[in-house]
C-alpha cells in the first residue's frame, strides 16, 4: 500500500515537472518566434519609408538608448548590492541602517530630472515639427474620410475619388486631412509611421514624403465597430510615370455598355454607390467609378478577382464579417452580369 502511494505521489510530481517544463519551453520560444523572418515586412516600424517615420523612430532610438543606459546601470548597482551585502556565515547583527542620506537623495532627484530633460528636448521638437505645415511648398492634397468600415480617399486638385487603396508619387509630400463620417478612427501605415485620429465633426492633419516606391498596408487603429480588424487599406508608393498614368486612368469618365448597367441601376446599388457616366450617384458606399483597377476589394480583404467579386455581391457578410452591404439577393444571372460590368470600370 505504502509503496503504491509512493509511485502515485512520484507520478504526480513527474507530471507537475513536465507541465512546467513545457510552459517554460514555451515561454521561452514565444519570443523567439516572434523574431523569425516573415515573407512580408509591411507591418514593421523599424524600417521606415518617409520622412515622417524616420523622425519618429530616430525619437524611438533616443528613446530605447536612454533606457538601456538606465537599465544597465540599475543591474549592476543591484548585483554589487546583492554580491557585497548578501549574508555570511557568522553573521549575528543586521547592519546599521541609513536614514536622511541628503546628497543621495537630492542625485537620485536631479539624475532623473536630467534624463526626462534630454529625452523632452528632441521629442518636443518633432511632435512641434510633425504637427507643423509640410515642408513641401507643393504637397498633394487627400482627403481622407474613414467610415464603418472603409477608407475614402479625394484628391481635389485631381478631381479623383477613390477607396481603400491611396496612391502617392514617390519623393512628393503628401499633405493629408482626416476626418470622419461616423465614428472614430485611426489611420496608420506602418512604415511610414505615426497614426492619427479621425474625428467626426472636426479635421486632423498628417503630411509625409515617402521615399521608397512599393506597396504598404495600412489598418484602421481604434476600435470603430463589429468590423473594425478588417477596416484594412493599402497605399501605393508610385513613380512619377506611374502616378500620372493611374491619374489618368482615374479621370477617364467610365462608358459602360452592358447588361450590367441596368442591372446595377435596378437592383438598389445605385442607392449607395457612385459611378461617374451613370445616373448612380449614391454617397453611403465607396465610390465605384473605377473599381475594376483596384487590386483588392472590401477593404482590402480579398484580391479583385471575378471569382471573389462574385462571392462579394452574392453573399457580403460571409466575407467581411458585419460588413453594411446588404444581401441583396441576386441570381446567377444577375451576379455575372454586375461582376462583367464592374471588373470592366477601369
């Protein structure tokens, strides 16, 4: 009896040892993992491709030296303590106790007051410097209007309106006022840095010059809603033939000429949506005029395929979970008609 609640108790503590063996295993390769090399950076900081975002991350870099110094030097103050005071054999007395030491009190004051003061002098200086008018005489003026749960991006001087995927000239500022038609939302493209608020009711401002060409993602960064991890956006750093040709093609009135067109009159879309050259001229949705050159559709959620914007029209919700698009019901027939005629906006 005594010798099988012997093997139950080892058992037991053999188990317990595994279990916790396993959880350090794991805590262990957690952030290891999450240092592997990914196939897309688009979500890292610390490779900024603006302006805007190496004044942030050299902040940053100020920043994290700072703290390392503080660190280190905390570190090896308290290994000294714990080396030079620790209890030794023989000991019988607790040692004397300082009190109302003033010199180390007025340092461990000052010391710290100094720190926060070169730390506040190049923070100050670019949040002043970000939050100032652009540097460019010349920027590209957006407006960029964030809604549940997508992007509108106009550009007055082009007289373009477009969603979800923003387009800029590599090496031009982009000057960029945020507001928004609901509720609040954030903007924030990674690698070129910082987010910033959009308010209904009032505007916010962000100007940054990229200076890489390539294609960078973008995410909605304050809670906005049921849908608001899938309020996603893309913008597009082009060169300066390559912008001017996407203009272009933005500008060109659409010209529809199939059964599509009384399909997509008929069928309620035109409530919600705009597409210039028809009598759609509906302002809830994103507008349509163009929508066939986009790369990616419902916020940047799935690839602009006719496959994809057949499963968008047929069934929304199931695509982007609390997406407002109605299900409209539509047959067969009526899908390939609008899916033939939308993927030809271009």
């Amino acid at each position: 009896m005594l010798v099988s609640i012997r093997l139950q108790t080892a058992e037991a503590v053999s188990r317990e040892r595994s279990t916790l063996s396993k959880t350090l295993l794991a805590a262990l390769l957690l952030p290891i993992a999450g240092c592997a090399a990914v196939e897309s950076p688009d979500w890292r900081t610390l490779r900024p491709v603006s302006d805007f975002g190496v004044l942030v991350l050299d902040v940053y870099g100020d920043l994290f030296w700072w703290t390392a110094g503080i660190f280190v030097v905390v570190e090896l103050l308290l290994i000294y303590a714990l080396v030079r005071y620790r209890s030794r054999s023989g000991d019988s007395e607790v040692p004397d106790q300082v009190h109302g030491f003033t010199a180390l009190e007025i340092g461990w004051t000052l010391l710290p007051a100094a720190i926060l003061f070169f730390i506040a002098i190049p923070t100050v200086r670019t949040i002043f410097l970000l939050q100032g008018a652009p540097p460019d005489r010349d920027p590209l003026e957006i407006t960029v209007i964030g809604h549940q749960w997508w992007w509108e991006f106009r550009y007055p001087e082009l007289g373009i309106v477009t969603a979800n995927e923003l387009h800029v000239p590599v090496g031009r500022t982009a000057s960029l006022t945020l507001t928004s038609a609901d509720v609040i939302h954030s903007f924030w493209v990674p690698q070129i840095g910082g987010k910033r608020d959009l308010n209904p009711g009032s505007e916010n401002r962000l100007w940054f010059t990229p200076t890489e060409p390539g294609v960078y993602h973008g995410q909605c960064a304050e809670l906005c809603g049921t849908s608001h991890a899938n309020m996603r956006m893309r913008l597009f750093v082009d060169d300066s033939a390559s912008f001017a040709q996407w203009s272009a093609a933005m500008r060109a009135t659409a010209a529809p000429d199939s059964a599509g067109v009384m399909t997509f009159l008929i069928s309620g879309c035109a409530a919600c949506h705009t597409i210039a050259g028809t009598p759609a001229q509906g302002k809830v949705g994103p507008d349509l005029t163009s929508v066939g050159s986009r790369t990616t559709l419902a916020s940047s959620m799935i690839p602009n395929t006719p496959e994809m914007m057949a499963a968008w029209l047929r069934s929304p919700d199931s695509v982007k979970p609390g997406a407002l698009m109605p299900d409209l019901n539509l047959d067969e027939q009526r899908i390939a008609d609008l899916v033939e005629f939308l993927e030809g906006l271009r």
